[in-house]
C-alpha cells in the first residue's frame, strides 16, 4: 500500500477539484491519504510569488477554467462571493478536528463544500460558526497550540519542497497541481518511464539565465 500526503488549502479551486476527483483517479490501486492542511500565501512568500488571483488578468483565467474543469469533470463547483479570502480561520479548524492534527475525509470535505459549493461568502462570521458548530472540533480552533499545528504543517510542507497546492507526495515524490493526477497514478501503477532516469535528469537542469527583482 502506496502512503500519500495531500497538503492543500481551501482557498485553492484546483485542491477541491483534485480532493474530489482523487478516489475516482487512483481507483484500483491501494492506498491510503494523510490530509495536511497548509498555509497557501505561506509557501507563496517563501519562494517570492504572487498567488494566481493577485494577477488581474490570469484570476479572470483561473476562474474561467475552474469553471471548465469543473464541468468537464463532472463536479459540483461554484465561485464563493468573494476570493481570494482569508482562509486561515478554516484552516485551524479543520486541524482543530483531529488529535494530531491532520483531518479526515469528512472533514476536508465539508469544508471545501462550504468555499466551493453555492457561491456564499466563505469567510462570513456566521456561516463559519455554523460550520464549526457541525464539525464540532476537539480543540478550540483558535487556541496557541492549533496555531502552532498550522503553522508547523506548513513548515514540514515546505522542508519537503512544496511550492503550491494541492500536492501529492508519495515515496518523497511531488506531484503538484490538479493536472498531475493522471502522472501520479502511473506512479502507482509502477509506469517504468519513473525509472527510466528522466525523473532526476528534470531536476538536474541548469539555469541558463536568472532574473532579478526590479
């Protein structure tokens, strides 16, 4: 059984589209799913980017083929109100959910279905406290120790070379992106092309020219 850490973030349409079509592409193969919320905007700083909604042109892009994808594939996916939005509050609650930390199904779940189904504001106040209501987490989710669990999941994401969500990382691999679903079930299935060498020669590319911050 093949052992894969899904790190992601509501606020990302392509990690509810890939959250909801994960048990559909892998169907078959055996394996289980860690669900590790992270902190988007963090591993955005880190590595200098902007997010694909601080770009006026490419959010009018973004959300035009979310939309596409979602009918494409057949899942339930509208716009909340406003986006992007803060996302921290749902965040430490889905970590308030579990001992550790780490959320199960259900839980991840119903929170994408709170951001990416019926186009309500994500971050309005009252829906949040119907929702926690429901979930009902074992720990306050805005105590230090939640915080810091948020936290710590988003430095363990990025000690692993995270860059964006949603991520799937299997036998210290990265697949990133709603896209690499089909790659990584080839991965699962044992496709010799990931040893063939072309794996480690992609990272060993040199950069011909570097650009500098203006």
């Amino acid at each position: 059984m093949k052992h894969i850490t899904f790190y992601f973030d509501f606020i990302s349409p392509y990690a509810y589209l890939a959250f909801e079509r994960l048990p559909e592409a892998l169907m078959g193969h055996s394996y289980n799913v860690r669900y590790q919320p992270v902190l988007f905007a963090a591993l955005l700083k880190h590595h200098g980017q902007l997010g694909p909604a601080e770009i006026a042109p490419k959010r009018d892009w973004t959300y035009r083929q979310v939309l596409w994808q979602a009918h494409q594939h057949g899942v339930d996916l509208q716009l909340p109100a406003a986006h992007p939005f803060n996302p921290l509050a749902l965040l430490r609650l889905a970590v308030a959910c579990d001992a550790k930390g780490l959320p199960n199904r259900y839980v991840t779940e119903t929170i994408f279905h709170h951001v990416w189904q019926g186009g309500a504001n994500a971050a309005d106040a009252e829906r949040l406290r119907l929702l926690t209501e429901q979930l009902a987490p074992r720990r306050d989710p805005t105590s230090a120790e939640v915080k810091a669990e948020l936290t710590a999941h988003t430095q363990l994401a990025l000690d692993r070379g995270v860059f964006g969500v949603p991520t799937f990382e299997v036998d210290g691999r990265l697949f990133w992106g709603f896209d690499a679903l089909p790659m990584l079930r080839a991965y699962l299935a044992g496709d010799a092309w990931f040893e063939s060498g072309d794996w480690e020669r992609a990272g060993a590319v040199g950069a011909g020219v570097v650009r500098k911050s203006p």
